[in-house]
C-alpha cells in the first residue's frame, strides 16, 4: 500500500505541450535542417572535387628512364593495356609511357616538363617492373636512344585521369 501512494503521488506532471503542436514545431526546422544538410553535401562534394583538379594541375618531380619496345629479353611490343608499340613511340599523339598505376592510373594523359624546359603530353598505357612510385619509362625508338637518354630528372602534372 505505501508503495501505491508512493507511485500515486510522484505520478509525472503531464506534457505542457500536445504531440501534435511539437511537431508543428519541428516539422518547419526539420525541413530547413534537411537543406542545410543538403547544401553542406554539396559544397563538400564541389571543395572535394576542386581539391582533386588541383592535386592534377600540381607538378610533381619523377625519375625517367627510357625503354623500347624491341629489348633482349622480356619485351613483347605490346603495352600493359594491349597497344602494340612495335612501330611507333606515341598513341593517339601522345608519347607512351610506363608508371606504377597506384601513382599515374593507366590512361591517364600527363604533361612532361624536362629540364631544358620542353614540354610533351603522355600517356600511361603501360607499366613496367623497375617502374614504382615516382618514375616513368619513357618509350623511344631503339637501344642507341634509350642508352643516350639516361636517367632524367622531369616535372609531371596529371591532365586528366585514366582509369
């Protein structure tokens, strides 16, 4: 019995405010919430996307070594992505390279900036097994060149990714 009255008199006070009124209330914010939510999204998404054309438009320094499609051993003439390079160093104008495709995706179009200042538009259509992190191979057209061209020094910038 001591425990009915207890229970009887600490009976909660009812809601100041009816179910229906709070909702009223929330309902206009809630809507309002959900297209700041929907603004931020989209503001993230451009900042995200900026961020990403930026990092393409970024010069980077790589190693280049030079390699041909006709060496002693281990060479075929057909690029990772099945270009047959045998009679020509450039794809669709580009000059064919091979990158570590976690650093340069393959088909990606890159600018090349050697020291003496010229410039070349590249593609990544191939890869090769020495060829990790910041290096690229560069295709020539035979062993004399290859041999002649060394290892280089060149700033590169993404174009556009591949992939």
């Amino acid at each position: 019995m001591l425990i009915t009255q207890l229970l009887a008199t600490q009976t909660p006070a009812p809601p100041t405010i009816a179910a229906s009124q709070l909702a009223q209330q929330v309902a206009p914010n809630a809507q309002t919430w959900r297209q700041q939510a929907e603004q931020a999204t989209a503001e993230l998404a451009k900042a995200q996307a900026e961020i990403e054309r930026l990092k393409r438009t970024q010069w980077r320094d790589f190693e280049v070594t030079a390699y041909t499609a006709d060496c002693v051993e281990g060479c075929i003439g057909i690029t990772k992505m099945g270009i047959d390079v045998r009679q020509r160093m450039h794809y669709e104008g580009k000059r064919v390279i091979a990158t570590d495709p976690s650093v340069i995706p393959m088909w990606s179009t890159v600018e090349l900036r050697f020291v003496d200042g010229t410039t070349e538009q590249a593609i990544a259509i191939d890869t090769g097994g020495a060829i990790k992190g910041e290096r690229i191979d560069y295709l020539v057209g035979d062993n004399a060149t290859a041999v002649e061209f060394g290892r280089q020094s060149v700033s590169v910038r993404i174009i556009k990714y591949g992939g």
